[in-house]
C-alpha cells in the first residue's frame, strides 16, 4: 500500500510507539523512553533524536536500524538519527502503565526513583515484588542477568526465578 | 597545548582504560566461578566497551583525518595507548580480579561524578550515564572483597595479597601532565589530586569492613600517561587488534 499522506510529527510517534524493544517485546522504544525528539521537513526527511539506555547495550543499533526501516517504508524520504547524551536515560521515565506491561510479561519493573541513593543497589534490605504472584518474600540471586538492565532474584513463595527491571 | 588536543588525549586516557580492562574481563568469559559471576564479568564488559566507544567516537571526531572509533581501538600501537596500567594486570584468580574491580571502580566513580560538573558538554553527558554503571561496578566488587576477605583463611589470604600486588600502580591512576593542567584550567577536568582524596576513602570503607590492610608500598610504578607500559598490555593488543591487523578493514 503506497502511503501518500504526507508524514507528521504525530504519526511518526505513533509509528515509533509500535517498534517493541528486541529484549522486552511487550514494550515499545517510546515506552521506554529513547526517543527523545522528532522532527520532520517539507521534503519529508525525518530528524530522530534517541538516547542511548546502557552505554554498551547492544539493542542500541537493532533500534536504530527499527526506526530506519520503520520510516522508510511509512513515507520518510530520508531517516537522520541522532544520539543525544544530556538528560541521561532514566528508568523515571517508565509509566505506570508500562510498569504494568513488564510486570505482565514476567519482568519486576523498577521500585524506586533512580535519586534514591539505594536505588541502583536492590541488596541488602530492599525486597522487590515478585512478578508472578506479587509476594515480596524473594532475594537478589544476580545483579547482573541476561541484559544490562536487568537483575535476577528469586521468589520464596512462589519458587520461581524472575528478572528484576534495574532502577537506573 | 590547545584544548581540543587536550581533550582527545584526555578521551584516549578514559576509553584505553576502559577498552583494555572490558578485554581482560571478557577473559573470564566460560571461565567463572559460577555462572551468576561469569555473567557479571562480562556484563561490566559490556558497559566498559560501551562509554569507550562513545569516548573513541568523540575522540575521532576531534581527530578528523577519517578516525573512527574502530580505528583508535584497532590500529594504534602499544606507546600510544595511554590506559592507566592497572587495568592492563592479569587477571589472576577471582579475588585478584575482584580487588582491581574494586580499585578501579572507585577510581572511575569518583572521576565521572567530578565530569558530570565539566563544562565539556560532550564529558557531562557521557559521565552522567557511566557514573550509574560505575557505581553498580563498585557495589558489585565491593561486595565480594568483603565477602572473601571475611570468608576462609585462604580466601582472606588470597585477597590480602592481590591488594599487596595491585596497590605499587594505583598511583599511576592520579597521574597528571599538562593535559589536566589545560583542562583543568577550562574547568573541563577535576584535579586528580582531589580525586584521589575522595578513592582513597571509598576503598578504605571496604577494606576495614573486609578485614583488610592497605600495604605501605614505597615501589610504585607509573607510565600509562607516557604510553610506557607493563609487558602485558603488548600481548593483549595482539590478540585484540589480531583481526583487524590481519584482515585491515574487515567488518559484520
């Protein structure tokens, strides 16, 4: 189908809003937080600006090549993506409803505000709320796990591993 | 010495360190002790090699001359590289490894916390990122030198000696030149001297809850400003720039 209407910011957002994360599928790189601006011309070059979640993730160019391919095939003539430092990623930025999503998938999502000074270290006295049957009888197993942003903890109730969303 | 020229060095400095010890960790890769550590390691690999690359690229762009972030890593030689040489020691066993973590971590810390107040947009947005994976890093080895040097006797012994063995290059870490006179002077980089202060607390903090002591070592061994390196940073550049010499251009 040939898309002849011409693009706009709105419904590039929407376009974006339905690239999932390669490592979290039910949620989208919006929802997420990376893209942090978009801008497009009368000759239909779209301009977007994302910013990096863990200096060394590698789902990093798997986005990048998403939005490309995403654009492109939606009526963008040309795709420039630009990568931004200043705000720094924070998981703050996650909604509520997203929360929710990574909750449904199995994911505990972060339970502090990334200012909290023990925010990024669950040990120790913090519990999280184990995704599966929402009991906070668990314990940290690794604080590192399959992606840069998640932890591994275990839950005593339900006897279940889960990964834990890192508040960052 | 011109301030761009100070900053590519200075980008050098932090992204060598970081290229040069994400290779060493990725040493243990298969190798941990358990599958939860070997995750870990290589994790911290990851972040390592992620704020270098984003280092080289300022750095490459400073350059011109068509340097890229590939071509910092891969095709410079050993005299150019200017990590600090700490990070370039073996890894020995796991406590060994979790003392240098430790030492160097903290160093990072403290040294990203100071960028994230540089008047270098670029350092500012970088260190504001690295200084969260800095810290989980510190946290992490923290944890484990307190552990082993509370645990057995051997695994007290074990650590106390990689202290011993590691402390004669943790000054080469606070080393300064005229690089850091020029960017200190623009307010780009903190005063290493300063940031000593505030490692040599944070480690202390561990090592008396570790039951640890810090050796007095009047042998201390300098150099990674001046590119003058220990014998073991020759042999990892052999294996990690071996493609790249070997096939020039190669990609995937």
């Amino acid at each position: 189908m040939v898309n002849t209407e011409p693009l706009s910011e709105y419904k590039i957002m929407e376009l974006l809003a339905q690239i999932p994360d390669p490592d979290i599928p039910v949620v989208s790189i919006v929802e997420l937080g990376i893209v942090r601006d978009v801008q497009v011309d009368d000759a239909s070059k779209v301009t977007v600006t994302i910013t990096p979640t863990y200096s060394g993730c590698p789902a990093m160019s798997v986005f990048k090549e998403d939005i490309r391919e995403t654009l492109l095939k939606n009526g963008a003539k040309e795709v420039d993506i630009k990568i931004s430092f200043t705000p720094a990623w924070t998981t703050d930025w996650l909604s509520e409803s997203t929360r929710y999503k990574m909750r449904k998938h199995g994911i505990a999502p972060p339970e502090t505000n990334s200012s909290d000074p023990v925010a990024l270290f669950s040990s120790g006295k913090q519990k999280i709320k184990c995704p599966h049957c929402s009991k906070t009888d668990t314990n940290l197993t690794s604080q590192f796990g399959s992606t840069p942003c998640k932890a591994i903890w275990f839950c005593n109730s339900c006897n279940q591993p889960f990964e834990y969303f890192k508040c960052y | 010495m011109k301030t761009k020229e100070a900053i590519y060095t200075y980008c050098l400095r932090i992204a060598d360190s970081n290229l040069i010890l994400g290779q060493r960790l990725a040493e243990w890769c298969s190798r941990g002790p358990i599958l939860e550590e070997d995750l870990a390691m290589t994790n911290i690999s990851l972040d390592l090699f992620g704020q270098a690359e984003t280092l080289y690229e300022y750095a490459a762009s400073i350059k011109g001359n068509n340097a890229t972030a590939d071509s910092l890593a891969f095709l410079r030689v050993e005299r150019e590289y200017c990590n600090r040489l700490i990070v370039e020691q073996p890894n020995g066993d796991f406590a060994f490894t979790m003392v240098r973590e430790l030492l160097f971590s903290s160093f990072q810390k403290n040294l990203y916390e100071a960028l994230y107040k540089s008047n270098d947009e670029m350092f500012k947005g970088f260190a504001g990122k690295a200084v969260k994976e800095a810290k989980y890093h510190l946290r992490h080895s923290s944890e484990w030198v307190i552990r082993l040097g509370q645990g057995t006797e051997e695994s007290h012994r074990r650590t106390q000696w990689a202290i011993d063995e590691l402390w004669r290059y943790t000054a080469d870490m606070f080393e300064m030149n005229e690089v850091d006179e020029e960017l200190i002077s623009m307010g780009i980089a903190p005063d290493l001297k300063e940031i000593q202060k505030l490692w040599i607390k944070s480690v202390m903090s561990v090592t008396a809850e570790a039951g640890l002591t810090i050796p007095e070592t009047p042998h201390v061994i300098k150099g990674g400003n001046d590119g003058i390196h220990t014998e073991h940073l020759g042999h990892i550049l052999c294996e990690l720039q071996y493609l790249q010499r070997a096939h020039p251009g190669a990609s995937w």
